[in-house]
C-alpha cells in the first residue's frame, strides 16, 4: 500500500494546522535510559515520510531512520552510545560503533589501525566520538510559506601542539519532501599542514535490505579481497543483488569493493537500493570532483545484517599507502573542504524508475 503524500505547496492546510509539529520539524531531546543515556539528539521529521534521529554528541551523524513505516537504518548491538573521544587506538572504535544510517570516518584518517614515523592511528579515527557545538536551528515558517528547516553545528578534532580541524555540518531538508541534504565545510584551523580523508559510512539494514534487494552503481571497482576471501565481489557474481545472511559473515566475516564512481555531465555520481517487494526506493548522490570513491561493504552477518554504501575521498586503505602514492590530501592552515550529499526516498513507480534509469 503507498503512502499518499500531502502536497505543502498548497497552502489551503494552513487554516487547519495549529503547530508545526503537525506538520514537520526538528524536536531536540536527550537519551534518558540505556547505553546512550545523557546523549543528545534531534528528531528531523520532513512531513513527507522520512524521519531520522540525529546523534549531536556524535559529530550529528544519523541513527535511526524511517520511510513512511520502513525502517531504513542498520543499527548495531550497541545502538547509540555516548562520545568517546579517546576511542581512537587500535579498534576501539568498534566498541561504540552503534550503526545508524551514516557515521562519519575521518578526519585525519579512513581504514584499519597503522603506525609510522607521522604517528599512530586508529581504526577511522576520531571525528564520531566527538560532540557538535550546535549553532542554528532553523524551523519551517508556515504562515510566510517557508519549507526549510536544517541544523548546523561544529565539531572541533585535534589538540594543541598539533593539526587542528573543524567540520561544520549542515543537515537540510523541505517540508514535504522525503529528502535530505547533508553539506560538510572542513577547514584546517590549526597553523601546520593536516592530512585530510573523508568516509561517508552509510549503513542500511532490514527491511530495505533484504535478499533480493538491489543495488545500484556503476564505475570501476576492486574487490578489497583477493583469492579465497573474497567470495562476493567477483567478474560474472551476481554481487549486487543482497543474498541472504551468510554463516561466513558471522562475527568479523565482511567483504568490500573499491569503485571508481562514475558520473553525470555534472559531474554527479548516484548510488540507490530498490527494494521490488516494498515497492521502495533509495538513492544517494554526490559530487564526483569531492567524493570520487564509493565503498560497497557487505556483513551480511546473522543477525547483523547490513549493506554499506560509503562515499569518499578516498577508498578507506588509512594514510600510509595514500602517502606512498601521493594521493593524501593534505589541507593548509586555513585551507577548507566542501562535501555535499543527498538522500532521496521514493514509493511511486515514476519515481523508482527515475532512480533506476539514473543509476
């Protein structure tokens, strides 16, 4: 059964609304039981079916998140657990991995623990264990006709005596519409140079991924596996059709693939989930010249179960190989780094096709 949109272009719903929380609208709040008590959060309702809880103590990445009655979020064991800001040795990191539909990896580094003459690093660094200074809410103006409402904050990563970076994060959305945009600015505040990587850990779970699920990409692609480990991701596979959970996935068993997305004449690349039996549709899309790689993970794990599709700068291999081929980013003091992307759920069958025909 489709959910029937309302259209909030007409305004003759005005006369019949009292609150805009009948509407849409951002709610702030604070975790009050659990492993996440004390955290804070807010609540972003589009008034067009997608809903999503926004983590403020975790660099205000995403956890749970719904499509009119589809849940769309893997979300771990752990759920949402406060910051932890020192969870940045070795794989630490896993221990407050909570899933949720996006958690930010970076910003110094991206991939599995390592250390060398420049320091040592831990599995995707700190930027998620570290709390937003929110600075602006903005709510939707009902009565001037005004659909926006976003959120924006800064996260602070670094110390004194070394490199210094500041992500201001704006998440926007429209009222009435099941979309939402996501726009990163990263500066180096800091008076030395700073490397700088970026991944998107986009995380979606049952029921939009469920065998059968479909998955949209194209560009050139690596397995991250070689020879007897890499089951999945081969010439000839049907890997992107979601299989059913996997006793070799159970535990630490994960595979990936490394893809050089391609793009439009704008220069936009476009990834999607369609889910035929839901009669769903997902798609994320990015700017290539910002975001050029695109991690597909898969854990299909029993009951973890869960497929990532994670844009970035680069594929998430840490600092020491980038280094070695000298394709680091490396930010100048004052320098700065724009990332902008969108999410965009559909239920109709014009619009699935859209998003079929477009990836």
């Amino acid at each position: 059964m489709k959910i029937h949109q309302v259209d909030y272009s007409n305004k003759d719903w005005l006369d019949k609304v009292s609150h805009t929380a009948q509407v849409g609208g951002i709610e702030t709040s604070v975790l009050d039981n659990g492993l996440g008590r004390g955290s804070r959060i807010a609540w972003i309702n589009t008034g067009g079916g997608l809903r999503f809880k926004v983590v403020l103590d975790r660099a205000m990445d995403i956890a749970d998140a719904s499509f009119n009655q589809y849940n769309l979020s893997w979300i771990s064991r752990l759920g949402v657990t406060p910051a932890q800001p020192l969870s940045d040795r070795g794989v630490d990191w896993l221990r407050t991995f909570g899933g949720g539909m996006l958690v930010t990896c970076g910003l110094t580094h991206v991939g599995g623990p390592e250390e060398d003459e420049y320091g040592r690093r831990g599995l995707h660094d700190q930027i998620s264990n570290i709390p937003a200074e929110i600075i602006q809410i903005k709510q939707p103006d009902l009565i001037n006709g005004d659909r926006e409402m976003f959120i924006t904050g800064i996260i602070k990563q670094g110390h004194p005596l070394g490199t210094n970076i500041e992500l201001k994060r704006t998440i926007r959305c429209t009222l009435g519409e099941p979309t939402l945009h996501i726009i990163d600015e990263i500066v180096n505040v800091g008076n030395i140079d700073a490397p700088h990587m970026i991944l998107y850990h986009f995380n979606f779970g049952w029921p939009i991924i469920d065998e059968g699920t479909e998955l949209l990409w194209n560009g050139e692609w690596t397995a991250r596996e070689q020879g007897e480990a890499n089951k999945i991701f081969k010439e000839g596979e049907a890997f992107k059709i979601c299989q059913a959970p996997r006793e070799d996935h159970n535990g630490n068993g994960e595979e990936a693939a490394f893809i050089d997305m391609a793009a439009d004449e704008q220069q936009i690349s476009r990834c999607a989930i369609h889910n035929k039996k839901l009669g769903l549709a997902l798609e994320l899309s990015f700017d290539k010249r910002q975001l050029p790689w695109l991690t597909n993970w898969q854990h299909w794990g029993k009951g973890e179960y869960v497929t990532g599709l994670e844009p970035g700068t680069n594929p998430p291999i840490g600092q020491q190989k980038l280094r070695a081929s000298k394709e680091l980013i490396i930010l100048k003091p004052r320098e700065k780094k724009t990332y902008e992307l969108t999410i965009h759920l559909t239920d109709t069958a014009t619009g699935i096709q859209e998003i079929i025909n477009k990836n």
